[in-house]
C-alpha cells in the first residue's frame, strides 16, 4: 500500500472506530453484585448485545437503595441488576420502576418473580444464609462447631462472631428478618440482645464475614452460602454450617427503572437477565436461579437447601424495613464497622 493511500486510509478507519462507539448504547446500572460476578455477566452480556456498554455503579443493598431513592426525582440509573427483591418491593412502592414482562418470563420460576402483571422485579437468584465456621482456628480457641442459632449464645463464642449490618446490608437484613419471623418478635429481638454480647463487629458487606472467618480474622461468620462456598473450594479451613431452625433468603433481582432515557436497552437487559444463558452464570455464584434447570449442585452445599430457606412472603419484609432498621440501629449499630 502507498503511503498516500495508507494516510488516507488511516482516517477512515478511525472514523468508522468513532461512528461505532458513537451508536453504541451506555447504561448505567446500578448493582449491589460481586465484583468478579459483574465481569463475567457483562462480559456475556455485551457479546451478545455488542450496540450496549454497561456502566455499573456498585455498593452494598443498603447503599445502593438509599442513594436510588435519594434520587428518586432525577433518576441516574436505566436499570438495577443484582438488588434484593425486597430493596425492589420498596422501589416500587415509591413508583420508581417501570413495569416489564421480559421476554422467556414464563419459563421463570414464579416464586422467584413479581407477583404483578407485568411484574415490577424479576429474580435472577436466591441467596441465602450460612454461617462459615474456621476449623482450623476453632480448634486453636477450643471452640466446637454450633449446629443451630441459638448455639450462638454461648459464652464461649464472645467476641469470635462476626456479622452483616442489616441496614447496609441485604443479607444482614434477611438474617435479621428471618429471626424476627422464626422466634416471634419479642423472642427475636431478645435473640439478638444476647447475640449481640457475642459480636465482635457488624460489617457492610454480607460476603466480608465470611471472608474474614476464612482467613482466620474471626472463626464465626454470618454470611451468604455461595460466598462460603466459592472460600471452601478455593482451600479455605472452613465449615459452612446450615442453622437447623431454618434459613432467612432473598432474591436477587433486575428491574428496569421508570424514566430511563435509555429504555429500548434496559429491556434488553432485562430479556438477557431472565434468559437461560443467564441463568447459567448466576449458577456458578448459586444454587437457586430463577431459570428451573439452569443450577447446579454444589459439593459444600447441601442438594436440599432450597428445602432449608423459611418460608416467607418478600413483600411484607420489604416492608418492615422503616420499622426494623431503626429498633436494629438504636439497638446495636455500636458495633457497627466504620463506613
């Protein structure tokens, strides 16, 4: 090629580079999602929508809720992937989401959607509780392994306890919900005054517990069954323990958000987020998906977890929220880790 030619066809190229990035779609979404989940969903995502480019605005439930309602009236976010179910029951109620039937929806196991028609949320997953347990640490202390909640109480276990703050986060939150719902709330709030003589410190993040028992930081974390479980596998000295009293849960979830300038793309995303091949990436971080038949066992979890999770309605949680968080943080955010 001449010279002449190559400089005349520079240009082009990097205008045909500009015009492509130009058509491409930007939407921002916001997730409450680990952070190695989001690559990997967004990897597929945007192979298969290549004229969309996600920008993922990421924080624990609680944080992610409260700024999307701050911004209730000037909304900055197209779509929210990865929320709880009950952060979303809350978003809707206040008439921020927009209604979508995505498409496939009838494929999806309807315990894990919307009740509405079309359905304000829609599931992607289930997480749920575990306590990880550090083997190697206990022994050390003299610990043995607690098989229900309330062995949790014992004295022993003073100061070794860590946990997820219910107001920032959602597994702290369904954690707290479902104590609340298992002992009665009087016997559930005096469960947790006396766990409380036992935590060391509430954290942020849901999944932190359970990574500070791996390490040997704490041997008792309140955390989430997958995060447990990815830990185990990788050669951590922990046991995933499975309080035989019953197990609180969530959904996580997508919805596209009412107003987004965006919203040909949102749907899109939220057609990918119930999809099969969706589905079967959450469940390498699950062993409940919305998609029957897209999850896959797991070696440290138990083939009858679903089995395990109370029984309880999403709804009437969400709605505890501006009655529960107060009591919680007049109660015990003391403890509470330093934002």
């Amino acid at each position: 090629m001449q010279i002449s030619t190559l400089f005349k066809t520079v240009p082009a190229l990097l205008s045909l580079v500009a015009s492509f990035a130009s058509a491409q779609t930007q939407l921002t979404v916001y997730t409450a999602l680990e952070a190695d989940q989001l690559k990997v969903y967004q990897r597929q995502f945007e192979t298969e929508y290549p004229d969309i480019k996600i920008r993922w605005v990421r924080d624990s439930t609680g944080v992610i809720t409260a700024k999307l309602l701050a911004e209730k009236a000037a909304p900055q976010a197209d779509v929210v992937m990865g929320v709880a179910a009950t952060s979303l029951v809350i978003l809707d109620k206040e008439g921020m989401l927009q209604s979508y039937a995505p498409k496939g929806l009838e494929k999806l196991n309807k315990r894990f959607v919307d009740d509405s028609n079309p359905p304000a949320w829609v599931g992607m997953n289930v997480a749920g509780a575990a306590i990880c347990f550090n083997t190697a640490e206990a022994a050390k202390l003299g610990l043995k392994k607690p098989e229900s909640w309330k062995d949790l109480l014992k004295p022993e276990y003073k100061g070794k306890i860590v946990m997820p703050n219910p107001a920032s986060s959602g597994t702290g939150y369904f954690d707290v919900g479902a104590w609340l719902l298992m002992f009665g709330e009087k016997e559930g709030w005096a469960y947790m005054d006396q766990l409380h003589m036992n935590i060391a410190q509430y954290t942020h993040s849901g999944s932190k517990p359970c990574k500070q028992a791996a390490s040997g930081e704490f041997p008792i974390g309140i955390s989430l069954e997958y995060r447990g479980a990815k830990l185990k596998e990788s050669g951590a000295p922990i046991d995933l323990i499975f309080p035989k009293e019953g197990l609180g849960w969530d959904v996580e979830a997508t919805a596209v958000m009412k107003g987004s300038k965006n919203m040909e793309a949102a749907r899109k995303l939220a057609d990918w987020s119930a999809s099969r091949s969706a589905n079967e990436l959450y469940a390498y971080n699950a062993v409940i998906v919305a998609y029957p038949g897209a999850a896959k066992p797991h070696p440290h979890i138990p083939q009858k977890y679903e089995q395990m999770l109370i029984k309880q309605d999403l709804k009437p949680l969400a709605l505890s929220r501006d009655k529960i968080l107060p009591e919680w943080t007049r109660r015990y955010d003391g403890k509470s880790e330093p934002k």
